[in-house]
C-alpha cells in the first residue's frame, strides 16, 4: 500500500484536529469520552493522533458524528476544511 501523499497528510491531520476539539468541546477527557461511548481510550488516541500514519476511515467520522449527535457536514464545515 502506497503510503500518503503530502495533500493526504495534510487532511488527515486536519481531521485528527476536528476530532481532538469536538472531543474537547463536550467537556470530556479522552478516557471519559471513551467510557461514554463504550470505547477504549486507545481509539480516542488513535483518531486524534497527527502522527497515526493510517489516519480515520470515513465511516469513524460518521460514527464519531453520532456519538456528537452532529452531521457529517457539520464536521467539515470547519474553516480549516476550507481550501485556500
């Protein structure tokens, strides 16, 4: 498997980033978080991590907007998904 390119990177950590500050805007640590949602605190750390070099699966961010009770668009309508 080819590894990411430097656009690919880029958004990946970008989603990482949204991930870590939605996370963070329920008022919950990683751990709590985790127990919330029935998860082990390794995946929070995983789908937050820049340097996890294989990043999320479109469908964590869709499971992840569940949890937030959020859609998937406003996931990504963050300004730092917009392209400059």
């Amino acid at each position: 498997m080819a590894g990411l390119n430097k656009e690919d990177l880029i958004l990946k950590n970008k989603i990482a980033k949204r991930i870590k500050n939605l996370r963070e805007n329920t008022g919950l640590s990683q751990s709590d978080f985790a127990k919330k949602n029935d998860l082990d605190r390794q995946i929070i750390n995983r789908w937050e991590s820049s340097v996890n070099k294989r990043g999320v699966t479109i469908y964590t961010i869709k499971r992840f907007c569940d949890m937030l009770n959020i859609s998937m668009e406003t996931f990504f309508s963050d300004s730092s998904f917009n392209k400059k």
